[in-house]
C-alpha cells in the first residue's frame, strides 16, 4: 500500500472553496456528487475532500468541534504533562534514594 499523499494547505483551501462554489452554482447536487466532481479536478478522492471541507467548518464555527488549533495546544500540553510526569517520577526516587543515604549515614 503506498504511503499516502500529502497536500499543502493552498490546496487544500482551494479545494474547499471550489467546492463551496460548486454547491452553490448547483443546487441541485448532492454534496457527495459536488465532492466527486472536485476531487476529480484536482485528483483528490472525495473523502479526502469531504475531511477538509469538515475541518474547515470546524475551525470557522459553523460545526462543532475541536478547532486546528485547539487540537495543537491539545497535543503540546499533553506532551508537557507527559515531561512533567518524568520529572516527577525521577525526583520521587531521587528523594527516596537520598532520604535513604541520609537515614544510613545518621544511624552511623
């Protein structure tokens, strides 16, 4: 299976924006009918075109969800928690290992 494709986000814009005006120049398409035609224009498969056209509704607030950028702050800061937890972690057992040196070194 070949690795999947990546887009740039000039295209992916103008995919969605051609299919914006696609919707609107023909009403009487269905949406998957209007994604198929676009997505054979710029050799993009409908359901590739239909995420897009999601994610923009999302980031524009017409459909609910986490925007693009939420998402991204999402992942920073779960990454961070993530560190953080580490660095807990290992000074937790630093201080046990020290707590342990100073206990044998007093009762010496």
């Amino acid at each position: 299976m070949p690795a999947p494709r990546q887009y740039d986000q000039e295209t992916r814009d103008r995919a969605v924006r051609m299919y914006r005006e696609r919707r609107s120049s023909h009403p009487a398409e269905s949406a998957i009918q209007a994604r198929r035609q676009v997505g054979a224009l710029i050799d993009v498969k409908s359901e590739t075109l239909r995420g897009w056209i999601e994610r923009s509704e999302i980031d524009a607030g017409v459909r609910p969800g986490t925007t693009s950028d939420e998402h991204t702050e999402l992942v920073r800061l779960r990454r961070e928690v993530a560190e953080l937890r580490r660095a807990n972690e290992i000074l937790r057992t630093a201080s046990a290992f020290f707590a342990a040196a100073e206990l044998d070194r007093r009762l010496k």
